[in-house]
C-alpha cells in the first residue's frame, strides 16, 4: 500500500525540483550557500512556503542546512546552469508542455493521436520553431541528455572506414563532435533546421561543417554515412519512410544508415512510447519495425548492437534499386 499511496502524489517531488529549477535556486546556492533570508531577498519568493520547499529538497538530497545556511549537495548540483554535465535544462522541458500533454493521456489513450496537437493546435516540431524561447530550452535539453549518452559512441563502433558522414537531424552537434574529434580524417556535416544551428554557442571542431536543411526535403549532401540518432522514433511511419528516402538519395552506393535508438523488443520502454504518443503520435519501434521501413526504403538492416542503456545501434547498408 505504501508503495501505491506513494505513486499517486509522485508528481509532487518532481514539481518541486522543477519549480526551484526554474527560480534558479540552485544557481544561486552553487555561488554562495545561502540562509532563508538571503534567498527570500534574491528570489522574491514567499517565505513559508519556501521553507517547506527547502526541507523537501532536502528530503530530496538536493540541497542541505549546515548552521543556518543552505548549500546544493552534489547531485543538487547538476542542476545548475555551470556544472559541465547540468541537466538543469531536461528538468525544466519535463515540466511544461510535456507534462501538459501528458495530463491529457487520456485524450491520446481514446483517439491515438497526440494530446499535444489538441492542446496546442500544431504538431510538436512546428510549435518549438514558433517558440524561439522553447526551441532554445528543448536543445540545450537535447544537448544535455547527448553530452552523456554519445561520449562513448566513436569507440562503440568503427567510423574509420568513412570518409563522409552526416548526423541528420543532429541538434546542436554533440554527437558529430564526438565522431568529428575521435576521426579528425572524416569530413563531417550536422544537418539540422536552420533556427536550431543558429542556436549553436560553442565552436564545433574543423572538420564539422554545418548545413541548414529540412529532412522532409532532399538534402544538399552525397556521403558515405549517415546517423539518424533519436530522429526516427519522433515520427509516425508515413514521416519516417520519408526521412529515409531523403537519406537514401543523400548517400553514396553502399554506404551505411546508422540508426540509434530505443528498441521495444530488447529493453521495453513503454513509458517512452506514450511520451512519444501524447507529444508527437509516435512510438518506440521494434527491430522488426525497423526491419520494415528500412526494406520498404531500399535499405537493408546489416547489424544490431547494444550500446547504452536502452539505446542500439541499428546499420543498415543502401542497396541500388
Ligand atoms: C529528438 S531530437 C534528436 C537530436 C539529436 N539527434 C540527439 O539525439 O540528441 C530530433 C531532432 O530532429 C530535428 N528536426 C525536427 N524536424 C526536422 C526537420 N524537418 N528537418 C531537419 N531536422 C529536424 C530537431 O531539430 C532535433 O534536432
């Protein structure tokens, strides 16, 4: 039972990370720790109820007292905007659209289509490029979660074959950097929207090259590979097959798909499926699912590996049609 009542009010410790996320509380705490009166004066905030929010953070292990000063812990710490592997940004995405949409799982759970569209009258991907604000949040977001899921991809596979590669629908460039800097010899291209490759701050390394395109459209490039890494699992299959259409004529005789994503038939996970369904009207394939639409593309699927967590690498090699 305890573990039941405790699932019913689980919603309540993440809104509490995610509102003092948002009011920069950890920023604060990470310059100088801090009393309750210091952070009333800095953060504006009412003063009983921010005494029940710093002893949950607390009970969170987020933050700590030690003689009337309030200090982040070292997991508290990640939430903060300077720590070089912040996920300050994901816990702020998590707690607006997304759990909007998710309140509305019902909607999505009677109709299958996205709770999303309902609420916010345009697909997912078209909002975020009328939102400059969210679109910002969403990458820097995307970019946090890519710094620790791709750091260990260059040694994963072989990339040294390839003289050309592109990371479709790559985001702020995390992945292609790490392939770029591990084979300095590969001539590599970050294919994204334009709006999303003008939001890059850092300089990526010389062998990245940058080009603004929509993959639904053809794609100025002919490479010897391509990486669709958590862009397929954002479209239904209608979208997809046109997404690898695009990357089949954007590619050399045999050169290489490498598609990374969650597999349902390896590691199920169905929550990630219904947070795909209620944002975007998609989910998390199979192999099999993959299978298809690669052969309904003129692909066929080579090799599958495990590679982090729930992430696989799927290689699938362009046949002539
Ligand atoms: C879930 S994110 C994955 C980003 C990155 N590959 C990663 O794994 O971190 C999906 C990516 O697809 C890009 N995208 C969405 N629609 C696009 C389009 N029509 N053309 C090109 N890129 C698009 C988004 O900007 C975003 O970078």
């Amino acid at each position: 039972m305890k573990q039941l009542k405790s699932l019913f009010t689980s919603y309540w410790r993440f809104l509490i990370v995610h509102t003092a996320a948002q009011i920069d509380l950890f920023d604060f705490l990470e310059r100088a720790p801090a009393s309750i009166e210091e952070i009333i004066e800095k953060l504006n905030v009412n003063e009983v109820v921010l005494k029940h929010l710093l002893q949950s953070l607390e009970r969170l292990q987020l933050i700590h007292c030690k003689n009337g000063k309030w200090y982040n812990t070292d997991l508290g710490s990640y939430l903060t905007e300077s720590h070089p592997n912040s996920y300050k940004q994901a816990c702020i995405l998590w707690g607006q659209e997304h759990l909007t949409a998710w309140q509305h799982l019902l909607y999505t759970l009677k109709t299958g289509k996205p709770a999303f569209e309902m609420l916010y009258k345009q697909p997912y991907f078209n909002y975020l490029r009328n939102h400059p604000k969210k679109l910002k949040n969403y990458h820097k977001a995307m970019a946090e979660y890519a710094r620790d899921d791709y750091n260990l991809l260059p040694q994963a596979m072989d990339f040294s074959e390839y003289q050309s590669i592109a990371d479709v629908g790559g985001g702020t460039g995390v992945l292609i950097s790490y392939i770029a800097q591990s084979y300095p010899h590969l001539k590599c291209f970050l294919i994204d929207l334009p709006e999303v490759l003008r939001l890059i701050e850092e300089k990526l390394p010389k062998n990245v090259s940058m080009i603004a395109a929509n993959f639904f459209h053809p794609l100025p490039i002919k490479v010897d590979a391509i990486i669709l890494s958590r862009v397929l699992h954002d479209w239904d299959d209608v979208h997809a097959v046109k997404i690898l259409e695009n990357c089949y004529n954007a590619m050399n005789d045999k050169a290489d798909l490498i598609i990374i994503e969650a597999l349902q038939d390896k590691i199920a996970t169905p929550e990630l499926s219904l947070n795909m369904q209620v944002m975007c009207g998609s989910y998390e394939r199979t192999s099999k699912e993959y299978e298809h639409l690669l052969s309904r593309t003129g692909f066929i699927l080579k090799t599958i590996k495990p590679y982090k967590e729930h992430h696989y690498i799927l290689i699938a090699k362009k046949v002539l049609l």
